[in-house]
C-alpha cells in the first residue's frame, strides 16, 4: 500500500473556505465551530455555531423569498438547474479538493458526487414540468365530473445531511424541492459544512434568488429539533437510532418526512458467477469511499463451490489497493473521517479477532498515512455474538459467509432489521432478476456494487424495513415535496339524488349503473 502526503492547503483554497463560511448568518458570528481536515486530524476552517435562534431566523428568510420562486414559471426553473449542472461540471477541481479535506475520501469518490449532482440537476430539469403539471383524473360520474390533480410547493422543505456524501447528500436531496417551487432551510453535518455552502453558492450564480436556500451550521442534536420545528417537510439521512427520534418530532409537527437510514448490506455471489467480476465487484461493493457509505457492503455469502478461489483473489485485490491522502486520483481508497470512526472501526475488528474470527487482509490502523487510515480488512468465521455481526461498522470492513445453497444465501441475507442496498452476481441475468426480488431490500444489483441502481435517477431509492421510510429519485424524489390538490367540477347532475329523485328510486337506478360501468374496458 503506498503512502501519498497530503499537499498544504493553498491561499486560493482557504480564500475560497472563507469566503464559503462566511455565507453562513448567525446572530453571534463569534462563536465558531472548527472544521478539521481528515488528512491530517488540524484544523482545515471554522464556521459559526448557529443556534436554535438562528434557524428561525434563517427559516423568515427563505420563506420570505419563496412565494415569488413558487410564482415563477418551471421552465425558468429548470433552466437555473441547467446552469447548476454546468457549473458543476466546470468548477469540480475546487470542489473535489473541498470534499477530500472535509471528509477524506479518495478523488476518485470523490468525483462521483460530481457526476450524481450533475445527473440529479439534469434529470428533474428535464422532467420537473411534466411530474408538476395539472392532471386529468377519471371522475365520480364519467363526463359529468371533471377532476384536476395539481401539486403546490410545500412551502420550506428542512434537510439534514450526513458527512460520508457532502455535495451529493448535502444538496441532491434539495434540488428537486427546490425545482417545485419551495425553499430550503439545509443543516449539512458538522464536520463537512463547504461543500453545500459551495453548491448553494453554485445555485445563486445560476440563477437561483438569493436566500431561498438557506444553510445552518452546527450539530443536530442543537439544531435538528428547532429545524423541524420551522419546516413544512423533512428529508433527513443518518443512523436508524437517529431517524426514529426524527420521525417521533416530525409526527408531533404533523409534517411528512422521508429518511434514509441505516443499513447491513449483504452481497450474495451464485454459484454460476464469474469470479473475477465478482472480485472487482466486491472491492468497490465494500471500500468506495472507505466503507462510509450507506448502501455499502458488509456482508458476503460465498457458495462452498466458490469459496476458495473467491476468498483467495479478494484478499489479494484487497491487499493491493493503494491507500493515500493525495488531492488527485493515485489512490484507490482515503482515510476514514474522524476519530470516532477509527474508534468503530478499530473496536469491530478487535472484538471479532477476540472471538476467533479470521483476518484475511488487513487488520491495521495506519498512522504512518494520517490519523484516521484503516486498511480494508476481510474477516471470516464471524459470527452472533461478535459486534460486527449484526452492527453497521460503517467503514472498510467486510465478512464472508460460506453457504450451501442459494437458498440459505437469501434466507441469511434477509436475516436482518436492515434493508437498504443489496447485490447479486450471475452469470444470467434472469436468475439474478429472480434472487433480487426474494431480497428484502429497497435496491438491488445485479453484477454491480451500488451505482447501477443509485444512478438510475428515474427509479426510487430507499429502505425497507428499519432502513428507512420514503425515497428519494424519480416520480417520488420530487412529489413528496408538493401537496397533491383535488379540484373536482360537477355539471348537470350532483353526485347523490336529485330533489326530483326519490333515495330508492336513486339508489336503483345507481346499482343498474354500476353494474354497468364494470363491464366497460377502460373505466377504473
């Protein structure tokens, strides 16, 4: 594994960190939070500790802003989103080495949070008007009742984001709330606050009105009650113990919420698979963005049939891997985030070592690369009773399962309160299609890690069980921001008996014409 030292920070960075800081409105600028740079455990920038006051504060004024964005036609909408999605892609280096400092992780994953915000810009400004526009629904008595579905903006969509994506989950989830006409009141993690304040900043000179999205620094145990308090809905992302006391207050406001949560997620290799894909699959399954990734996996199931040449060439690859804090593409895998997660990752392995599980590769902390660098690490013979076992680590480490049968794979699978993001590997498609859907997760890939699924903007994205509630992506990922409006128009004839009409005589004749209505192709 080769060791890369992170270059000092460059004056035109740190004009840029505080320039970014420096959008942040608090009423007491004073009292500061540091922003540590992962690579090297000092300090990278600080930013205003906000205060319940200043989330109320922060929430007048993008509701102040938000009525004429609402009044704004879609199409303008759309085209500021178009702009965004431009300036993405032409600015990424200043944001890419943003990402890198705040969270750590290699450039390489870094850059899929520019490719995710450029396709989640792209595909609700292509299809915002069509899921907003005022539909035609079948009404109560065919052509006598005429019936519209329209969508209004909720008003101030509440967003509160996690460290391990900072650009995607720190606005992705805001963009199609904003492209249907709400304003945004965002709390990204304390410990990666610059790359939303870049991409707000993004957003305004695309075009988007100044203070209609509004970002608040600080922790979420300080500041989460008081922005669901202010927020007409809520899209959180974060641990299930979290997201439980989140839904419990967003219930107590009588305000919706969707939530990613947390996740064990399991990869099932079938007995026809080709190892080799499998292998590859594996190590960006397990250790992109160093395992800090929700819909990661920490599970492997390996047919007896495969188990040794499958466990063999994935300890090699994994042995291979190139771990560096350098700010360009040399390395396959980053340092974990922070102390904490060193703690965890560190503790999961110890506590499994302990108990007789086996190191395959890697097994270490690496200091010599910076403070919070941990090898990806294998392990097999885990079992109940080892932490590891049914505890999300939340970082670079993976057991293999061997099985018997493709039967005892998706029945241990499933064995879990978790179901988030599941994969499959095949040699036929079909067989794989078939296994996916006996999984109990909200995705599954087939021969692909993550991204098949995660990628495809036009599907939904979620949990099942206590993975999560609601989904981001699709028709969904924009609806849930709006509230969905009845408008029916009666003509002629009112739905019930007519004053001429006796209640029997109307209740006859409505039974003949029921009847009636269900032998007609097409009547719903």
């Amino acid at each position: 594994m080769t060791t890369f030292a992170p270059p000092p920070l460059a004056g035109a960075r740190s004009a840029l960190l505080k320039d970014l800081a420096g959008r942040v409105q608090a009423i007491d600028p004073g009292t500061r939070l540091d922003v540590l740079n992962s690579m090297t455990g000092q300090v990278l920038a600080d930013v205003p500790r906000c205060t319940p006051a200043d989330v109320a504060a922060a929430a007048a004024r993008a509701r102040a802003v938000q009525p004429a964005w609402a009044a704004t036609p879609v199409e303008d909408r759309a085209a500021m989103l178009l702009r965004f999605h431009d300036l993405v892609l032409d600015r990424q280096d200043e944001v890419l080495d943003l990402i890198q400092l705040e969270n750590g992780k290699a450039r390489r994953h870094a850059f899929e949070e520019i490719i995710d915000v450029a396709m989640v810009s792209r595909y609700y400004a292509n299809t915002a008007a069509d899921y907003l526009k005022p539909k035609r629904r079948q009404g109560a008595q065919l052509a006598l009742t005429e019936v519209w579905e329209l969508h209004h903006p909720k008003g101030l969509v509440g967003v509160i984001s996690p460290w391990n994506y900072p650009l995607t989950l720190g606005i992705s989830d805001s963009l199609p709330a904003i492209i249907a006409g709400n304003a945004v009141l965002t709390k990204p993690d304390q410990q990666t606050p610059f790359a939303t304040l870049w991409a707000v900043r993004l957003l305004e000179e695309a075009g988007m009105p100044k203070g209609l999205v509004q970002v608040v620094t600080g922790s979420g145990a300080e500041l989460g009650t008081s922005i669901i308090e202010q927020s007409d809905f809520l899209m959180f992302t974060g641990s299930t113990a979290v997201g439980r006391t989140v839904a419990a207050q967003a219930g107590e406001q009588l305000i919706d919420c969707s939530m990613e949560l947390g996740g064990k997620n399991a990869l099932l290799i079938l007995d026809d698979a080709n190892v080799d894909k499998a292998v590859n699959g594996a190590i960006r399954a397990c250790f992109s963005n160093t395992g800090q990734l929700c819909i990661s996996i920490e599970r492997i199931y390996v047919p007896a049939a495969l188990w040794d040449s499958f466990t063999t060439r994935f300890a090699a690859a994994t042995k291979k891997m190139k771990l560096s804090g350098a700010l360009d593409y040399s390395a396959d895998m980053g340092s974990l985030i922070s102390e904490k997660q060193l703690t965890t990752m560190t503790c999961h392995v110890n506590d499994a070592v302990d108990k007789g599980a086996i190191v395959l590769a890697g097994g270490r902390a690496r200091p010599d690369l910076g403070p919070y660098f941990y090898e990806p690490t294998i392990l097999t013979g885990v079992h109940d009773g080892m932490v590891v076992y049914a505890d999300e680590t939340f970082g670079p480490l993976v057991s293999l399962y061997r099985v018997e049968s493709e039967v005892e794979a998706i029945d241990k699978a499933n064995d879990s309160p978790y179901g988030l993001n599941f994969s499959v590997w095949t040699s036929n498609p079909k067989r794989g299609r078939a296994v996916a859907a006996k999984l109990q997760a909200g995705t599954v890939n087939v021969n692909d890690a993550y991204a098949a699924a995660w990628a495809s903007v036009d599907a939904p994205m979620g949990g099942m069980k206590a993975s999560g509630m609601g989904r981001r992506h699709g028709e969904h990922g924009i609806l849930k921001y709006t509230e969905s409006q009845t408008i029916a128009v009666e003509r002629l004839l009112p739905v019930g008996a007519p004053t001429w009409l006796s209640a029997g005589t109307y209740a006859r004749v409505m039974t003949r014409g029921i009847r009636l209505l269900r032998r007609i192709p097409g009547v719903k």
